[in-house]
C-alpha cells in the first residue's frame, strides 16, 4: 500500500513538473489551458519511467515536495480556501449513504462518519438527517 501510494505521488510530482515547464514558456494568460483531469496512459508511464531514473535524492526530494503540497492543500481545505466538490452529489449520497457523504465531505474517518453509520445503522432517517447537518452545516 505504501510502495503503491509513494510511487502515486511520484507520478504526481513528475507531472506536475512536466506541466509547470510548459506553462512557464508561455507567460500570457490567453495560452494557459488547463490541464485534463485525468492524464493519458502514456503519459503516466512516461512520468513514472523518469521518476524511476532519478537518482535516490532527486527522488526524495521530490517526495518531500509532494508531502509539503499534500500539507499545504490540506491546510487550505480545512481553511475553506479549496475549490468546493460537486455538492448536487453530495446531497443525493447524503440521502442513499450518509455515512459515505460524511466522508467525502470530511475528507477522513472521524467522529461524524462514525456518528453517521451508526445512526444510519440503527434508523435510516436520522443517518440522512446527520449527514445533511454535517454537510450543510460547514457550507454556512
């Protein structure tokens, strides 16, 4: 799980240097395209081939990097300053799976997933209720 998640971030870190070399060539906003959400296959295996020939440092480095851009996206997510997820989907799982909605709106397992599955688990109706507290209630 760990190999997997360390060699995830490495792919992360290359593409991302990769990207942010082709928007410094071009300096005027009318250029910058966003990015796709998703890249293509080849260039994971393209990124994670140059991750693979770096030597040990470089690759620390750059996992130290990916952990200091995890922290500070973190940060900003819990400072409200992240962009918002798609919350109509949010709402339709509060009302299916609240406990799940907890998650995704929280970001981990805390005391309200929990509060949320039991709830859930013992009646459906004040699990949906929770999760819309939870999910409303940060929004405001």
């Amino acid at each position: 799980m760990r190999k997997t998640l360390f060699s995830l971030l490495a792919i992360l870190v290359t593409t991302t240097a990769t990207v942010s070399t082709t928007y410094a060539t071009s300096v005027e906003p009318s250029n910058i395209v966003a990015p796709a959400t998703e890249p293509k296959p080849e260039e994971v295996k393209n990124a994670l081939d140059e991750f693979k020939s770096l030597s040990r440092k470089e690759r620390k480095e750059r996992l130290k990097d990916v952990k200091k851009e995890i922290k500070a996206y973190k940060k900003a997510k819990r400072a409200g300053d992240a962009a918002s997820d798609n919350m109509i989907l949010i709402y339709i799982l509060c009302v299916l799976l609240p406990p799940l909605a907890v998650y995704l709106h929280q970001g981990e397992i805390n005391n309200k997933f929990w509060i949320s599955l039991l709830l859930t688990l013992l009646f459906w109706i004040p699990g949906v209720i929770y999760a819309f507290v939870v999910v409303l209630g940060a929004d405001q």
